[in-house]
C-alpha cells in the first residue's frame, strides 16, 4: 500500500470530525465547568456570625412607643368622635331656630 496523499488525511480528518463533534463539544463543556468549579472560592466551615444577646430595654422601649402611639390614636379619634357630635348637635339645634324664625316670619307678614 502506499503512502495516502495529502488531500485522503485531510479528508479523513474531516469525516471523523464531524463523526466526534458531539463528543468535542461535550468535552469542551465539561472541561469549561471543571474551569468554573476551579474559580469559585472553597468554603473552610461554617462562619456564622454570633448571636446578639437579648436586649429587654431596646424591646421595652418599643412597646412603651407601640402603647404611647395607642393611647394618642385612641384620643385623637375620641377627640373627632366629640367634635362630630358637636357639629350634629350644632346643625339640628340651627335647624330649629330657621324652622321657628320661618314659622314666626309667616305670621307676621300675615298680620300685616
């Protein structure tokens, strides 16, 4: 047999080319993941940060405010709830005092 020229290897290189294609590419994958598995930094342990001890006058403090903020809510919508009665009552008793003006200025533009 003689020697195959150069123009029967490159064809031969291509054929089993796009025989292996998959096959590349897989490798290719796997050697890029072995990359990024390689960069990412290793962990040594946990590291967890300390607990913080319980602080009663920081938690005392916020439901003294959350108490304080109740009571001038509540009073603030007693104050409205006041005010509102004072307005009905003011309207109904002006109410009144037309009907009876009006009742009043009848009869005397009739005897007159």
């Amino acid at each position: 047999m003689t020697d195959p020229t150069p123009l029967a290897k490159a064809e031969a290189a291509v054929r089993e080319a796009t025989v292996d294609t998959a096959a590349v590419q897989v490798a290719l994958a796997a050697v890029e993941l072995a990359k990024l598995a390689s960069a990412q930094p290793q962990h040594q342990g946990c590291q967890h940060t300390p607990q913080q001890q319980f602080d009663a006058r920081k938690w005392l403090t916020i439901g003294g405010l959350a108490i304080v903020g109740g009571c001038v809510a509540c009073a603030l919508a007693l104050a409205f709830a006041l005010a509102s009665i004072a307005i009905a009552i003011g309207a109904t008793c002006a109410t009144g005092c037309f009907i009876v003006l009006r009742s009043m200025w009848r009869d005397y533009i009739k005897t007159r």
